[in-house]
C-alpha cells in the first residue's frame, strides 16, 4: 500500500520548470530523505504535498484515511502557555476520553438492558481505542517531548507570546511530535536544536510507526534516520535505498556508469559527424546522408547527473607561532554565569570544534578571545604572529547594501575587481549575482560571499560561529575539504556533528560542570561517553559524572583538580575526623585520569586492528589481540575504582 503517490508534478515560476515531472511513492513506516542542492525546489514540493501550494500539473494523491502533518515555520502566538499550547496538539484524544466518560456514565444511568448493551459495547469501542493511541498518559506524553526538545519545566507556564522565535519553532515541533500523524513532512527539523536535543528527536523518529518525509543538510541525523533517499535535482527525483551515506556510494557508482554511456555516445557522435562533414559531397554522398539520418533519430543519453560543488579555496598567506591561542581560567557571565574556569592551548594546524547545548556561552566565549567581549575573568593570550578571520552566524562581516563584490573588498590591502569577481566565483558567485546587493541574495549565497570575505582576509586562525547554516550537502563537504586542507588553525561552532566529525581534531565541550578537552572528533566523543558511561555503572551502579576521567578533562586541569580535592577534603573532614581505609596506594587524579585516557586509546586501538581483513585471516593474530584487549578492560575497571576512591580520598 502506498500511502503517499506522487505523478508528473510540474510547477513554474518563470520560464524554466522548478519541478519537472517528479514522481515517487511513500510507503507505510519509510523515512525518506529529500536532499538537493539549495533552489532545487526541495521545500516547494514539500508544500505541494502539504497542501499549501498548487502544482501546474500532476497529482498528489494521499490514501484515503491518512493524516498528514507538516512542521509549521511560522508559529501563531497565542494568550495560551507554552504547557497549553502543546497540550493543544493532543486535543482529539481529550474529546476521545470526555466521549468515552460520557458512554460510562450513560451506561450507568441507563435503565433498559438493550440500550445499556449498546452504551456498553460503545464504551468497549472507545476504551480499545484509547488504550490503541496510549490516552490515558497524555501529560507524560507532552513533558517527555517538551523535555526532549530542550524546554525545561520552569518554562512551561511561560506564554508562548514571550519565547523566542528558536522555542516557537521547537514548540511547533513538539506540537506535530505529539499529534503523531500517519505522515510527518518535516522542513529542517534539527533547525534549533542543540546536539542533545537532535539526538532526541533522532530516537523519537526511530521508535516512531510514522512514515516521515524529511528535509535536512544535517547529513548525521540523515544518516541516522532515513531508510530511502530522494535526489531533486534538474526537477526530477532519483530514489535510491537506504540513507545519505549509502545514497553517495549509490550515486557514485551511477554517476561513473552514465559519463561511461554518455562519453561513449558522445564519441560515436562525433565521429559521425566528421564523417557526414568529410563526405557530404562526392562519392560517399549517399552514406553521409544515411548516418545523417540515423543521428536525428538516435535517442541521445542524457549527461552524467552530477551535482557541482564550489571550490572555495580558504589560504593563508602568513605563518603563525607554535602556539596560536592560550586561554586561562576564562569566565563569563551576564544575568547567570556562562561558564568560568576554561582553560585549554591551540597549537598550529590544529582544528578545534567548540559544542554544547545552546545558551551554554558558545558564541560569547568566541566573542571573549577576540576581544568583543571583556571576559569577567581569566585571561586570552594569543601567539606571535596570529592574525584573526572571523565568520559570525548573522553575517554581519558584509554590508548587506553592497553590492557582492565590493562586500569582500579586504580591509587595509588592495584587491582589484576582476581578483574579487574571481574569488566570488570560487565560492558558487559568479555572473550577475557578483553585482547584486547581499542583502538581495539567498540565505546560502549571502553564505557564499561571507566565506570569500574571509577568504580575502587571508587570516592564519579562522574563528567561525556556525559557518555551514544556509549551505546545502554538497557546498558544505567542500568547505570541509578547504578547512581539511587549511595551513592555519581553526576554532568554530557547528551543531552539524557530521562536520564536527569530519573537520575536529579537538573538541572543547561546554556544559553545566564546566569545560572539557576532547583529543578527537565527534566519534571519539560519543565512544569515549559511553565507554565512561557503562564502566561507571558497573562501578557505582549507573551513577557517574561523565567529565571526571581524562578522555574528556579539560587541559590544565591540575589546579583545578587541586582546588577540587582540597573543597572535598574540608567538607569530609567537617563530618568525620577520621580517613576511610584505602583500598589502593595514593595516586594523584590526575595521574590517573591520564593512564586512564592512555589505556581507553590502546583498547579502542585493538579493537580496529581486530577490523582488519588481513589480522582476521590469522587465527593466532586474533586470540592474541583478544587476550590483550581483555587485559586492557581488566586494567581499566581496576583504574576506574582506583579514580572513584581518590577522587573521594584525596586530600
């Protein structure tokens, strides 16, 4: 059964096509991800299907029955509370209950046997179906995905008038989260959300019966949640199996097999059309004229369905000392502390991803090492040499009433127009657009020309504050291939933790117990947490603060620990004059903190190595491995009790 069925859709806003004949079906339970390069038309058909928009030409044909709900963009504020509000979406369960405790108490009141039956057997009808749809836990239902989302309780009887636009868009969410249509039609979901929070609505998705119809650039929640790929490109759609990662192995092989075809056709074509040239007249006549005809009626293939990428070309033209960034017990605050205590270095080549949940500091810490901001205490020492290229999220780096090629016109250096109209062109603006007004152009355009701005800088430590928001897929793996190859140092945020992945070799991870160093990328962190997280539960029975062990200290962490273990020890000595007996020989935390990072490295070191194709084809080779990454988790569950007692004994 289909419960979606699209035919030959067609839409115009102009001469040329923005939909072209698409045509696709979504079946009960897919999760279908629609990707495409920014203007393919992704969210016009979204709204065709929606409802909201009429096609030119073709169908739209929901089965009969289906509910279908859309993410609003543009939530209505109302007098309701933001508790309220979401309870809203929950509406035709509450009529559901009163219907049925109104069959109840006609059942109980009524005096003849038959229409008592029929009261009954109503009553039955409606209980089945309220315990179908889960209606007796209603307010568990809204605080888990009000939770969920990031609201804390204390914000649910705030009027929704008084949120911000972020937590009106959130609240949308949750409002079509909790309706649980048949179809979700889902414009950027993720848009909002802090790390945690996606990772949320990933699960929510994935335990979900609903089919959903999604448009993302997080390539990470794609990866996670989609089961079939659409590709909207030219007007058309290609389907392909499985989510965004196995869409590009698929497309790739597509791609090779079309350019073979199409450069083999176009071969043929020109040697024919030599041939008809050389010999139009004279002997041949007749057979140029033969293959002449044949080359009208030939059906031509089409060319390689390939999607561009931008170049860009991100450069520095000055090497900086060793040293690039020194921060030192930063701390920052405006109504309530941001965060305090952040110490951590920058060396050279070193790209480091800045994360936490929103509201956390992320943007005024990058503000405090620039400059902009007086931190309230600490210090910010940057190395010889360092010179500064800042991309902020609202793109204020341009003047929006320029024209782009003179919004990126480098300060304090001379940079002629064709040099400008060029690096444009490297970052996907080239033609007319180079002579537009920014604030004329795209959101992902204004992108475009912010990065080249940057790129005039020619600075040698790139901050950037959320540098992939408006880009789509494909302009954001170039930018990761610019930064990859980038001679300077980097420091950005993203909540794009496929671009984490790819970019970071560090990270520093804001959160309510302070600030954390993490030696690796997204991977390494998510391993490392649950790692930490199921070692300690066997430890203290599931309870652990996950920032204690080294994998994820910050750096510097000696005074800190210091100050920490002397506060412990005061408060121990408080209510006991006398020490616990020690189950293990004194060792400094922070010593142990260390093995205990060095061990984790060794273990998940083995643990690839057993991956290998050439070590599983060796039988000695894997039970040796395996004896060494046994003894590695004996050693770490020893190290784990060891940190636990001294982390409670040490004075």
């Amino acid at each position: 059964m289909n419960i979606l069925s699209v035919e030959s859709l067609r839409k115009y806003y102009g001469p040329d096509p923005v939909l072209d004949g698409v045509s696709f079906e979504i079946h009960p339970g897919e999760r279908v991800a629609l990707v495409g390069p920014n203007g393919a038309g992704k969210s016009t058909l979204m709204k065709i299907i929606a409802g909201r928009e009429d096609a030119d030409a073709g169908s739209c044909m929901l089965h009969p029955g289906i509910c279908i709900g859309c993410l609003e963009q543009r939530p209505e504020t109302s007098d309701k509370t933001l508790w309220e509000e979401a309870h809203s979406a929950l509406a035709d369960l509450v009529t559901l209950q009163n219907e049925a405790l109104f069959a109840a108490e006609a059942m109980a009141n009524e005096k003849d046997p038959d229409e008592r039956k029929r009261w009954g057997a109503r009553y039955d009808r409606l209980q089945q179906e309220l315990l179908r749809m889960d209606a007796y836990n209603l307010d568990y239902k809204v605080e888990r995905v009000l939770q969920g989302l990031g609201f804390f309780q204390s914000q649910w009887e705030t009027p929704t008038s008084a949120l911000s636009g972020g937590e009106q868009n959130r609240l949308m969410l949750a409002k079509l989260l909790l309706a649980e249509p048949d179809l979700m039609l889902l414009d950027e979901p993720s848009n909002h959300l802090d790390l945690e929070a996606t990772e949320w609505l990933e699960s929510f998705l994935l335990e979900s019966s609903a089919s959903v119809l999604l448009i993302s650039h997080d390539r990470f929640f794609l990866d996670r949640v989609a089961t079939r790929t659409l590709e909207l490109f030219h007007g058309t759609v290609d389907s392909y199996v499985g989510n965004f990662s196995a869409y590009l192995r698929q497309k790739e092989e597509r791609v090779l097999v079309q350019r073979r075809t199409w450069e083999k056709q176009q071969e043929e074509i020109a040697k024919t059309e030599d041939f008809i040239r050389r010999n139009h007249y004279g002997m041949k006549a007749a057979q140029a004229e033969d293959r002449r005809k044949k080359l009208e009626r030939i059906e031509r293939v089409a060319p390689p369905r390939e999607i561009s990428t931008p170049p860009m070309g991100l450069h520095t033209k000055d090497r900086s000392g060793d040293v690039v960034l020194r921060v030192q017990n930063l701390a920052k605050g405006f109504d309530r502390v941001l965060f305090e205590g952040v110490s951590f270095d920058i060396q050279r080549g070193e790209r480091w991803g800045l994360i936490g949940p929103n509201g956390c500091g992320k943007t005024t810490l990058l503000r405090c090492i620039q400059g902009i901001l007086e931190p309230d205490s600490g210090s910010v020492r940057l190395g010889q040499g360092v010179k500064i290229g800042y991309f902020d999220q609202q793109l204020e780096s341009v003047d929006g009433e320029k024209m782009a090629v003179d919004a990126i016109r480098p300060a304090g250096r001379e940079m002629d127009e064709p040099a400008r109209r060029s690096l444009l062109a490297r970052f996907g603006i080239s033609g007319d657009q180079a002579f537009q007004k920014v604030l004329s152009l795209s959101g992902g355009e204004r992108c475009r020309v912010a990065m080249a701005r940057l790129a005039a800088d020619e600075g040698n430590f790139l901050i950037l504050d959320e540098p992939t928001n408006h880009l789509d897929l494909w302009a954001r793996e170039a930018l990761e291939k610019n930064l990859k190859a980038f001679e300077g140092s980097v420091l950005f945020v993203s909540h794009d933790r496929y671009f984490i992945n790819q970019t970071a070799t560090h990270l520093l991870v804001l959160d309510a117990d302070g600030a954390h160093v993490v030696h690796g990328n997204y991977d390494v962190w998510l391993a490392l947490r649950k790692n930490i997280a199921d070692a300690a539960k066997q430890v203290r029975g599931g309870k652990d603060d996950l920032w204690k062990h080294s994998a994820l200290k910050k750096e510097g962490t000696s005074d800190r620990s210091k100050s920490d273990e002397t506060q412990g020890a005061s408060k121990s000595s408080s209510k006991s004059a006398s020490k616990p007996k020690r189950k293990f020989p004194y060792r400094k935390v922070v010593d142990l903190e260390d093995e205990i990072f060095i061990r984790e490295t060794k273990a998940e070191e083995i643990q690839q190595e057993l991956l290998t194709p050439a070590v599983l084809r060796d039988g000695e080779k894997v039970k040796q491995l395996q004896a060494q990454l046994e003894e590695e988790k004996r050693l770490l569950e020893t190290l784990y009790e060891h940190w636990e007692e001294a982390s409670r004994l040490n004075w």
